[in-house]
C-alpha cells in the first residue's frame, strides 16, 4: 500500500494536497493517471506519512 499525493494547479493553492491510497497493482496506473494530467504528484511508500491537508 502506499499513498499518492497530489494536486490541481488550476483549482488548488500550493499547500493543498490530496491523498489517494492505492495498493501495489494499481498504484503506477493511478501515478501515470495524474502525471499525465501535468498534476504535481508525488508517490509515498508508507501511507501513514502522507500530509492530509
């Protein structure tokens, strides 16, 4: 499991992050998903250390 945080530039300020959580089948697709999107996206192994803001 690990914890993929990220953000819309276009509807969020610089200090707002969302979190998604994704197990290890899914987790490249959903990375790949916002990166293509051009949205900042930042991969975290342990969920528990993500910032929920």
């Amino acid at each position: 499991m690990c914890a993929l945080e990220w953000r819309n530039p276009r509807i969020h300020s610089e200090d707002r992050r969302k979190v998604w959580l994704a197990c290890g089948e899914h987790r490249e697709y959903l990375h790949d998903y916002l990166a293509a999107r051009e949205f900042p996206v930042r991969m975290v192994e342990d969920p528990t250390a993500a910032e929920v803001r």
